[in-house]
C-alpha cells in the first residue's frame, strides 16, 4: 500500500514559499524517536493551519533525524530514545534545545504572527544542536566562545544539509547553477538560514537578522580574536555573540560545499547527496576527534581537513584553503597538517587521554559578586595542538589559556544578564530560581544556571536559545 502523502514546504515558507508533496511521517519512529504533544492532530492541505505545522514539522525533523542518525554513535538523543517537540510554546521570536526537548515560539508583530515550527531551517538547526549533542556531550557545558559559536554553526549547516534531502530542493540548486555561473557559493534560497522568520524580525530588530533571511551562509567574515569583539552588533559586522561569530565558520563550510560540488562538470542529483553526506561525515569525524580547547575553531577545522582527505584526497585542498582564507587557520598551522598527512611529522594532535578534554576547575567569582568559588567545566589546554588561527597579518595566534576563554565566556554570560541565580537566587536577592524558570516566560532567556551541586556552586548550561533575548513578542 502506498504511503499517505502530505503537504510540506519544501525549504521555506518565503523563499518563495513551495508547496510539495511528501511521505506522512511516523513521528513514533526510532531510533531518534520524537515525542510530539497530544493529540495527534489531522493533516491538512492549508498551510496557516496548526495541523499543517504539525506535519510540517514533523516531516522536517524526521528527515533530519534521519540524515544524522546512522553516523551518531551513541544512537538515540542525549536524554535516552525519544525527544519532545514542543511547537507552539508562546510569544517569542525564539526558539531552542534544552536537552529535554526542541522549543519553538512564534513571533508577532503588527503585520503578522511568524511561527518558528513554521520554517525547515528553524526546525533543522534546533535538531542540530540536539544531533551535536548526541555526538559530543562534552561541548554543551564547556565554556568558551568558539565552541558555543560552533554549535551554532553546525545549527544552521544542519539547515542547510537536510534541506537538501529533498530531490526537487536539488533540483532546483541545480538548475539555479546554471544561472549563478556554476558556483553554489552564492547567496540563494540555500544559503539564507530561515527566511520568512528572519525578515519579520528584522523589521522589529535590524540588529538581529538581514534584511531577507535570520544568517547567510554566503558572508565575508574572517576569523578574528573573539574576546575583544563588541558582545552585539549590525549584522553587517562581528560580535562575540554565538550567532554573528557563527558566520564565519559556516561561510567557510559552505565555501567547501561548493568545491567539493565543482569537482563535478555537471553535478547530477546524486552527486550533489553524496556531497551532503560527505560534508555530513567529515563534519561528525572531526568533532568526535577534535581537542575540546578554546581555540576549538582551528582544531575542529584542521580535523575537517585531515578528515576531509580520507573521504576524497580531491577535498583536502578544497577545506583547507577555506579555512586559510577565512583565517580560522593559520598558513603556517595548514602547513604542518599538510606534513602530517604525508608523514614527514609526527604529531600529538589526536585527543588522547584527559589532557584533550574539559575539566571541572575553579574560577575567581568575586567579579560578579559572589560569595564563593565557581565550578565550571574549563576547556583543554591547546598547547600541545597543531591548529591555530591566523593573527590579522597572517602568523598563527598564540592560543587563549583555559582560565582566560573560561573568564571571559563567564563574563559576558553576566554582563548579557544569561546567568538565572538559581540555587543561590536568595542570597543575592535576585527572587527567581530554576523552579520557577519553566513557568516564568522571563527567565526563558537564560542559558547558564548556578546549580548547588554537594557544597559546591556550579555554572551549568540549561539550554541553547536561538532567538535575540531583548526582542519582546506581545500577544
Ligand atoms: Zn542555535
């Protein structure tokens, strides 16, 4: 018998908005399993309907679940089988992954109401932070700019990747190649990140989201120092903020995308998947191989070329002038990658033992006004790695100790106001708690927590938010 068909968008709705016919999705399947609130609801062919957001979604998030999966070791979600979707959570220009569940809201202004769920992009960067931290647990709680940055990044090269799962989203890159002379590497339907969501908000918050689309994967920023960076700005320059320093990591993998994609004369729809799957395999090798360290930039980006040669020796050139491009590596440090494949040098760049990963320490917390020290999880040294960036005049950057990328990721968490006080919110008169936290839609900007663990205070991760915190929603 021949499986129920659906209505879905096939990437967004404004890009411009098509309509295809898809597989009905079982939301029940496993492994990566979902758990989507009751009831059930019908499909529907109308595409402002919550029934139609309902399937919409869950289509999007099988068909990712379903790309990432075979290559997630661990073989279901942090939490265990299953992860609830919550589609419709309240006003709000966001959405989310706090390890229980992927949170959507829906943004209104006076022209319209934008639902996240609404938008495959949106759906597939939140099941993104869920699929890296299925991969690597040990990124979500440790701190440092490049590796929050990062999970951004992987965020919307998700949305990018399960968008083209589908055979007409190919299709149509395809003919539109014909059009751009040939290069994928051009701002298109493809690159820009959750359209309708992203111009609504910019009609609110020019700050927050280019004038047609929330990211653009095709961008011209380079790698830069982020602590000195301003914690906001326009889009149109870098911040320290995870989703502007996103960009330059993500410009640089989509920039791969395209070579790998022109090593084809006349790429065929399957040439264009098996890329997809490539990038898809490269990316989780590097990860589950890279040094957890606060230049975790250049680390995972001389994985990705060292990995990147094994899968095709046609690529190694093809991410590694990328990354030199983008600065996110250093000549001199693609240099020794390149000895190092060939065997001319031998090196300690693989993660062996507890020296590669994070560690609980302690950091000087009386700079915000606590009472005792604070526990966090601090990265790796990078000293004994290969990668490094490149300084603005080309030499490669002396990497940032652990305790410094630590203080000033902690830093900027309470000069952004992201820390809820938690298990101490008494003693510092600050009347929430994590108790309230779920309740409180004022508290759903934070993303740190201070948790009592025995007699010690911790900083823990609660969540990764994908929206701007200071943009309001009414409803
Ligand atoms: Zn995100």
């Amino acid at each position: 018998m021949a499986a129920q068909q659906i209505l879905i968008w096939e990437d967004d709705p404004a890009s411009p908005g098509v309509l295809i016919m898809a597989a009905k999705p079982n939301i029940g399947q496993i492994p990566f399993k979902y758990t989507f609130p009751p009831p059930a609801l019908a499909t529907s062919q109308h595409s402002n309907t919550p029934q139609f957001r309902y399937w919409n979604a869950a289509a999007a998030l099988r068909r990712g679940a379903d790309f990432w999966g075979p290559n997630v070791v661990r073989g279901q979600w942090f939490r265990g089988p299953a992860l609830t979707v919550r589609l419709e959570v309240g006003p709000g220009w966001n959405a989310g992954y706090d390890r229980q569940a992927l949170n959507f809201y829906y943004g209104v202004s006076s022209a319209a109401t934008i639902y996240a769920v609404a938008s495959p992009d949106m759906l597939c960067h939140e099941l993104g932070h869920a699929m890296l931290d299925a991969i690597e647990e040990l990124l979500w709680n440790t701190l440092a700019l490049e590796i929050e940055a990062f999970h951004e990044s992987f965020g919307d090269m998700s949305a990018i990747l399960c968008s083209l799962q589908i055979p007409s989203m190919r299709d149509s890159v395809l003919a539109s190649l014909a059009v751009t002379g040939g290069s994928l590497y051009v701002s298109s339907r493809l690159s820009r990140i959750a359209q309708q969501f992203g111009t609504a908000l910019y009609l609110i918050s020019p700050n927050d989201a280019e004038p047609d689309c929330l990211r653009n994967a095709v961008n011209p920023f380079c790698y830069c120092d982020p602590t000195p960076l301003p914690l906001s700005a326009h889009t149109t320059q870098l911040s320290s903020d995870r989703h502007s320093f996103s960009r330059i990591f993500t410009g640089a993998l989509f920039e791969a995308m395209a070579g790998m994609l022109a090593l084809y004369p006349a790429p065929t729809s399957a040439q264009l998947l098996k890329v997809t799957e490539d990038m898809r395999d490269i990316m989780v090798d590097a990860v589950k191989s890279a040094r957890i360290v606060p230049s975790y930039y250049a680390e995972v980006a001389a994985e990705m070329v060292q990995k990147s040669a094994l899968k095709n020796p046609a690529y190694l050139a093809i991410f590694r002038d990328a990354f030199v491009r983008r600065c996110i590596l250093s000549l001199e440090s693609a240099s020794r990658i390149m000895s190092v494949l060939n065997g001319a040098v031998d090196t300690n760049s693989e993660r062996v033992g507890d020296e590669a990963l994070p560690k609980l320490a302690r950091l000087e917390s009386s700079r915000y006004g606590l009472k005792e020290p604070l526990f966090v999880q601090m990265p790796a040294d990078a000293a004994k790695s290969i990668a490094r960036s490149a300084t603005p005049d080309g030499r490669s950057m002396e990497p940032t100790s652990p305790e410094a990328a630590a203080t000033a990721f902690v830093d900027q968490l309470f000069m952004k106001g992201l820390v809820n006080y938690g298990d101490v919110s008494d003693n510092y008169n600050k009347g929430d708690n994590g108790d309230k936290e779920s309740k409180d839609p004022g508290l759903a900007h934070t993303t740190h927590r201070l948790q009592r663990e025995g007699k010690e205070l911790h900083l823990i991760r609660i969540r990764f938010n994908c929206g701007p915190r200071h943009v309001c929603s009414k409803s």
